[in-house]
C-alpha cells in the first residue's frame, strides 16, 4: 500500500513521537511506501507547560520525513494537502490526541477528502484530554475527527467515547504496540552507579514511577500509599519524569507524611540512551493514574521487561493482566494501592511476573505488526465499501 502520515516525530519528544516514528518504520519494514509529514514546530512557547518540546537525547530515535506543516501556520496546511494529493496514496494516517491540533488536522482532512479519493485514517490516542474536556474541546474534537472515513483505538473506553462523539465512527482496536525498541542495552554495573549517584540505599527495594508528572497520573496517592508499605518493608521511589505541575506540592505532601527521606524526585525528560538505567534500578513500575484511556508508560516499561502495578481506570487493565503482567488496584486508594506493593514484594513475584512480560513480548502481542496488520484490515475495508 501507499501511506501518508502526519505526525510529530524527532527532533520532538516524547510518546506520540516516538508512537509516530515506530509507526512509518514498521509500516516500510512490512514493504509499505509510507511518507511522513512532521512539524516544523508544534506549539508556540507560552502554550507548553514543558521546560521544551525538543529530544535531548543523543541517541534519537529517527526516520526519515519531509518537515512542512506548522499547526498555526494555515497556508502551511493546504501545502501538506496538496503534497498528500500529489503523493497518491490510498490513505491519509492522521495522528490525534488532543483538540490543539483540530484546526490544522479538520482543514487537511477536509481538503483531502473533497479533492480526491484518498481515504482518512486517524489514530485516536485521545478522544478528549486527559484532564477532562470542555465543550469547546468537544466541538473541536467533532469537527476535526468528523472527517475520518475509519479510526483505530487502544482501548475499549477510547471506543466507546469516540462512538458517544460519533456515532457512526467505523472503529478498530488494537493493543498498544511495545516501545521496546527503545531498549538501550546497559552494562552490568551502571544501575549500581546510577544507585549511588541517586544516594538510594544499596539493599532497598526500589518501585518506580516513569513519565510526566500530571495531576491525571495520581503521584499524590502513591506518596501516601507509601508510609503504608514502610511500614512493612524499607521500599524507596523513585519519580522520574518532568513535572508539569508545580513539584513543591509533592515534595511538602513527603515531607508531612515523613517520607522525604524514601522518595528521590528526577525532574528532568530523560533520554533515550538513558531510559534502561532508570528501568534497571527498578523492580516493578507503579502508575496509580486517577483517569486515563491507555498509557504510553506500560508499553515502555513492557520493553524493559518490567512488570507494572496500575489502576482500573481507561483501558490500562486491557494491557496489564491482573497476576500475570502486573496487579490492578482501584484508582484513589492509597490502602490498596500499598497492600499491592507490599504483595508484590512478600510474595516474590518479581521474577514470575517480569517472565509473564517477556513471554507476551516475545508472543507479538504488543507488536508492531499487530498493528500494521489492522491498519491494512481498515484501508481494505474502506476500500471494498468504496
């Protein structure tokens, strides 16, 4: 087949980009021709809440593309259709996660659909933010997925939503394709130097907790859960990810619980090249979020061969199987939350579920060509009802 897709991918960091240059790589590995159209800049400075928006890893993940559209930029976006157009292709990839990106995506996807018989494709990552979305977010979302002729998913809630939005949607799910790719091999002693950079502790535990840190993504309730498990065992987190939230909150929230002491705070985007040092240190990746549909963190910590604590909420207990690939608790409960960690470690699943993870990994389960597959099913199927 012959692709086009448009997304953001390096120099821009982060899980859609990455997503985006795995995505046009796996799609040529399979024999496709796939362009890719990327930004030539994303956001205006005042509107990212990031330090940047730039990888600074020196190891990046790359692929090749052609760098035109500019989100608030218009005549950039006729630009883009018209090069779609002139590529030819039987479909148009469009990647969508939040309703910034409604104005410049709805008018390409419009265009292209009125001038030729180039079908649309979006992968919907988000229907509406994760905070929450308003009825503008709403109307945005409406009027610029509105233009899809088929939509894939990862997750049965991300469906179900996009089907309230549109009730005609013709929907596919797939499980969200591992990033382990970015699996960096490390020597054997760089975790033990990574420990003592950090200062943790030689014989303590460690449970990690990886990505951005927003109110969504519930640091708060792990911070309390966390006198809970010291308790009973001398468990010490580590948060690694940048906050795009004031971090003061967390850091008095440890201090009042007495915990300061138990948790070291990683404010900073990490690396490609050193995203396996972190995952190293840990035993098991805890993401207590308050709401999601799925989460890019699971699939990366997949990747490590980490097995993952999280919550019942979105379709982040589609990915992780309760007992198998990790434990599921309820969303806010910090009790619970505690109890799991503290059974993960007492009873020494460590190993048997970290195997479980390696095992789904090597079945494809959460492979790329899963998803390459369901893309062809889609095209095809819009071909066939053409």
């Amino acid at each position: 087949m012959k692709l086009c897709v448009i997304g953001p991918t390096y120099p821009y960091r982060g899980g859609i980009s990455h997503y985006t240059t795995f995505l046009v790589q796996h799609l040529r590995n399979a024999g496709h021709w796939a362009q890719l159209y990327s930004y030539i800049r994303q956001y205006p400075r005042w509107l990212f809440p990031g330090r940047t928006d730039q990888d600074p890893s020196a190891e990046p993940l790359k692929v090749e593309c052609k760098y035109i559209l500019d989100p608030i930029n218009p005549a950039t976006w006729l630009q883009v259709a018209r090069q779609v157009r002139a590529d030819a292709p039987d479909a148009l990839i469009l990647q969508w996660w939040v309703p910034y990106w409604a104005p410049s995506l709805a008018v390409i996807s419009r265009w292209i659909r009125r001038n030729t018989a180039i079908r649309v494709v979006f992968i919907v990552h988000n229907v509406l933010p994760h905070e929450g979305g308003g009825a503008l977010d709403h109307r945005l979302a409406k009027i610029a997925l509105g233009q899809g002729d088929v939509f894939i998913v990862h997750s049965d809630q991300e469906a179900q939503q996009l089907k309230a939005l549109l009730p005609h949607a013709v929907v596919f799910k797939a499980h969200f394709p591992t990033y382990a790719g970015l699996a960096h091999q490390s020597d054997s002693g760089a975790a033990t130097r990574l420990r003592r950079e950090l200062k943790l502790p030689d014989s303590q535990p460690v449970v990690l907790f990886f990505g951005f840190v927003r109110p969504y993504k519930g640091l708060d309730y792990l911070v309390r859960a966390l006198p809970l498990v010291r308790k009973k065992l001398p468990v010490h987190l580590v948060v690694v990810g940048e906050f795009w939230v004031p971090p003061e909150a967390y850091h008095r929230l440890a201090c009042d619980l007495g915990v300061e002491n138990a948790i070291t705070f990683v404010n900073r985007y990490i690396p490609n090249e050193e995203l396996g040092l972190y995952f190293d240190l840990a035993d098991v990746v805890v993401l207590p979020y308050v709401s999601a549909t799925q989460s890019a963190a699971i699939p990366l910590a997949f990747g490590f061969g980490k097995p993952v604590i999280t919550t019942r909420v979105g379709g982040l207990h589609e990915v992780v199987e309760d007992g198998v690939t990790g434990l599921i608790v309820p969303p806010q409960d910090e009790q619970a939350l505690a109890d799991a960690i503290i059974y993960f470690y007492t009873q020494g699943l460590g190993p048997h579920l970290a195997a479980n993870v390696r095992c789904r990994q090597a079945e494809g389960r959460f492979g790329w060509d899963a998803l390459i597959r369901l893309i062809e099913q889609a095209v095809q199927s819009m071909s066939s009802t053409s």
